[in-house]
C-alpha cells in the first residue's frame, strides 16, 4: 500500500502550475483482455505501458519500455541480478578478467537463434561490432576506447579495450546478440520491426498504437517461462491504464499516476508497488546558450525550485529531493558530503540581478508527455516557479518520440526536463551522461570531462568513488543542472498473476511471473 502525503498538489496552483483538479475515473468498455487468436486454451500476460517502442533493436536504444518488450526476444551476454547485487550469465557461460584491458567470455553450448542459426563467437563478434556504431548510449563510449572482439575458439571470445576500463562486463548487460546471418538477410530496418533472437519468445505482430504480441518459442535453450503469449499494450493516458487494470484489460501497468493510488489501493484486487528508481529527474540547461552560461544565472534557478513542494505535492512523496547531484543514496559513488540547493527566491532573483539576466526574453522548456510520472504537472510547475523571480518559460511537451530524436540529436535546447537512469547500482553513467561527448550532453566542462575520463579507466573502487565525488562536487558548484528529484518508480498489478519483479532499472521482469495459484 502506498500512502499519501498530506500535501495537497493544488498548493502548486500559486506557482501558475496547470495542475487543476483530479478527474473522476471512467472505466473503460473496451473487449476484455487479448484471449489466443486460435481459440485455446492459452495463458496470456498482457502488460499496458504508456509509450511505444520506438524500434525492436534494442542494439539502438535504451529506453526501458523498449527494453521490456525486446528484451524478451534478445538476449545479452550477462545480466544484472539486483537481489544478489552480481553479474549473472544469460549467454555467457563464465567470463574472467585476463588482464586490466582483455576479458575472456565462455559462451553457453548449443544455444540456437529461433530462426535455428548457431550461436557462436563469430556471431558475437559481428553483434558487438555492430553496436558499437550504434545510437545506443553506451556504444560511443566503448568505440571510443576502441573494444575488439576476438574469437578464440567456436565458444570463446577476448575483449579488448585499449585502457583499463572497469565496466566492460557491466556494459555487456546492455548489449543485445543479433543473428549475423538473419540480418544480412533482412537488414537494419526489417530487423527493426521484425528481430530474431535467443530469447524466450518470438514476435508475433506489432500494431502500431496498440500492441506487439509475442509468443513463446519452442526451441528456447533455457527454462521456459510461464505464459504462453506476452502483450505489451501501448495506453499513452494514465487513467486509462488504471481502468484497464481495472476491467482486467491488462494484468499489470507502469507509470501509474499518482492521482490513482486510492482508487488502486481500495481495489482488493489490485496492488501498487513503488520501486526506488535509479532514475534521477532534472533540468537539463544548454550551458554555452548565453543566457544560461553565467553560473549565477543557473545557481538562481536551482535557489527559484522549490523541489520539496514537488516532491510532496505532485509525487505524493515518491520520490527523493537531489541533494545537488545526479544520484541517489543507493547508487554506489554518491557524494555524502553534498547538499541540495535550498530554496531561496529571494537569492534567486539577486543572483539573476547580478549576472545581468535578459528578464524580458522568454526560455523554452521541453518536456515529455506521459514518459515520467506527472510529467507535464512537474515542467508547469517548475516553469511557473522560475516565473514568480522574473524568469519567463515557455513550456513545449513533446510525444516521446518526437522528445527522443530530438534529444539524441541535440535540439532540445536552451532547457529540458528529463530523467537519466543507471542500468546497474554505480554512479558512472548518471555522471558521464553529462560529459560533453555524451548524447544530449550541454555541461561542456574540460575539467568534468577529464574527471569522468580518468574515472573511466581507474579499476580501484575506492580510486573511483573518489573521481565520482570529484565529479559530483564540480557538476554541484558550476550547477551544471536544475537539480531536482530522485523518481520513485509507481507500478500497478492484479491479483490473477504473480512473481512480476519490477526493478530498479525500469525493467518488468517476467521471469517468475506465472499465473496466481
């Protein structure tokens, strides 16, 4: 059970926040959940997420929502258990480190793609060569410390990087083998829409705007999973995720608005699970824009947000105020010594006075549409906050997609809300996604830069969380972000299914899940 703070969201409203009040919920009339197409008896888990996938190669992205759907037919090398907090096999077998820049990974025998290619260390050559040119996060940072891959028998490869470089194998959990010979066949863009992997289901449709069914295959190489088909139903409003819960329409939902938790908490049927997230929230400020590369002008809006408002008013308390840095207290390399800006309008406005701020030209502020819980109520809210010390903002919510091309390819400028997460408990990635090579990166800071870059190849632990505090601090006092919370993770499930593990990482793992005994 989730409890509600005692905040009410509508104090937002002094702040010119669009918030207005809850709607009545309208459960939907729609057909009941999706039955097998054939008529059988058939175990079906049908799973509604709030955004599409952009793409099922997962070697190009590393959006969660696309990860869960994709992920159940591509598989990586290694994974990340967070119960156990180790790297567990899923292809590999066992892998060692060689030396500080060769690991030697052992491949699982006998494993077959489910078009019945081989899986093999020439495959896993060509899958990991072919990340590396792609637009995934990770793969820029691994081509650039020039990663080779080399077969050294049907089962084993090397790799290699060109200096010490501590997350080889942690990087390896988000990199997907596709089959070489399948998408020579078809291409990049079929592979896209239709993948083959290893995984234990195959793709059976993808409508675009509603679903992408997936059905278990029969030559998987591990234990099978418990449904026979898998549906991931696309339900863009949060209301209607909640009825279709409701109606049994889907089996479990993310993204549940917050404006639900009563509704959800007195169903007996239904159950609300708030997840601590790696995900941490902020604004992202293009720090070479002029009106914005005056540190005091950036010091000001982190002094003009009240983040403790947002978190108790329109989280409802899910979540946790940055304490002026990109992690949370979990991840390991958090900074302890660090504080949150406190909120200070009165220093806001005359930090803004003293750096000669342009009151008179309004911002732009992009902000996503369903993506994150409350959203756009957080962007309405933070832009109406910048407004009551002078700061005008002008706010532009964007569908996803549309906010994820434009992110990747840099135009999301002078300011953007978003949430970066970490796919395993260490601070790198929640740092170095702010250096200036990374996708969507406006820091711009040699100093950051050279941190994040001896961090990268420093192997001592405690060496590391020395350089991340290094970092952490400089990205504080240069308030190279708008910091403002770590997000709690809201999910929704009903009682007719059971062992979903919703992680920290926005994955819905299906593993365990099975039909309820």
């Amino acid at each position: 059970m989730l409890e509600q703070q005692n905040v009410n969201r509508r104090q937002l409203l002094v702040y010119g926040a669009a918030v207005g009040a809850a709607l009545p919920m309208v459960l939907s009339t729609s057909a009941p959940a999706f039955a097998a197409q054939d008529g059988s008896e058939t175990s079906v888990i049908t799973v509604g997420q709030g955004v599409e996938p952009e793409t099922l190669d997962i070697q190009q992205t590393d959006v969660g929502s696309t990860r869960n759907v994709a992920g159940l037919i591509l598989q990586p090398l290694v994974s990340w258990n967070y119960n156990t907090g180790e790297l567990e096999g899923v292809l590999a077998e066992r892998w060692s480190s060689v030396d500080d820049l060769t690991w030697e990974v052992n491949l699982r025998p006998g494993v077959q793609y489910t078009n019945g290619e081989p899986l093999n260390a020439e495959g896993v050559k060509f899958a990991i060569e072919r990340f590396l040119t792609a637009t995934h996060p990770f793969a820029s940072r691994l081509a650039k410390l020039e990663l080779t891959v080399t077969p050294v028998d049907e089962t084993t490869v090397q790799l290699t990087t060109n200096a010490p470089y501590p997350f080889v194998m942690l990087d390896a959990t988000r990199i997907p083998i596709v089959p070489p010979g399948y998408l020579g066949e078809v291409g990049d863009s079929e592979f896209a829409l239709n993948p083959v992997g290893t995984g234990p289901y195959t793709l059976r449709e993808w409508i675009a705007g509603d679903r992408v069914v997936l059905e278990k295959s029969e030559s998987y190489w591990g234990e099978g999973y418990a449904f026979d088909e898998v549906v991931y139903r696309v339900v863009p409003e949060a209301a209607s995720r909640t009825a279709a819960l409701q109606t049994g329409e889907v089996d479990a939902i993310s993204s549940v608005s917050l404006l639900d938790f009563e509704t959800i908490d007195g169903d007996p049927n239904l159950d609300a699970i708030a997840v601590v997230s790696n995900r941490s929230m902020f604004i992202r400020f293009d720090c070479e824009d002029p009106r914005l590369s005056d540190v005091r002008v950036r010091q000001a809006f982190n002094h003009a947000v009240d983040k403790d408002l947002l978190v108790s008013a329109l989280l409802l308390g899910n979540g946790e105020v940055l304490d002026g840095q990109p992690i949370g207290r979990q991840i390991v390399g958090h900074n302890d010594e660090l504080e949150a800006y406190p909120y200070d309008p009165d220093l806001a406005r005359q930090l803004l006075e003293e750096a000669g701020f342009d009151f008179d030209e309004p911002l732009t502020m992009f902000g996503t549409v369903g993506r994150y819980t409350a959203d756009q109520d957080i962007t309405q809210a933070v832009a109406g906050m910048l407004g009551e010390v002078g700061v005008q903002i002008e706010v532009q919510p964007l569908e996803w997609g549309v906010w994820l091309t434009r992110y990747r390819d840099g135009t999301l400028t002078p300011l953007t809300f978003v949430g970066i997460h970490t796919s395993v408990p260490d601070a790198f990635t929640l740092l170095d996604t702010h250096s200036s090579a990374s996708i969507g990166g406006k820091f711009k800071n040699p100093d950051f830069d050279a941190i994040m870059n001896e961090a990268a190849s420093t192997i001592e632990p405690d060496a590391r969380i020395e350089l991340y505090n290094q970092a952490s601090q400089l990205l504080r006092d240069e308030a190279g972000l708008l910091f403002l919370y770590q997000q709690y993770d809201i999910y929704a499930a009903n009682h007719e299914v059971e062992g979903i593990d919703f992680r920290p990482d926005d994955a819905i793992d299906l593993v365990q899940a099975a039909p309820a005994s």
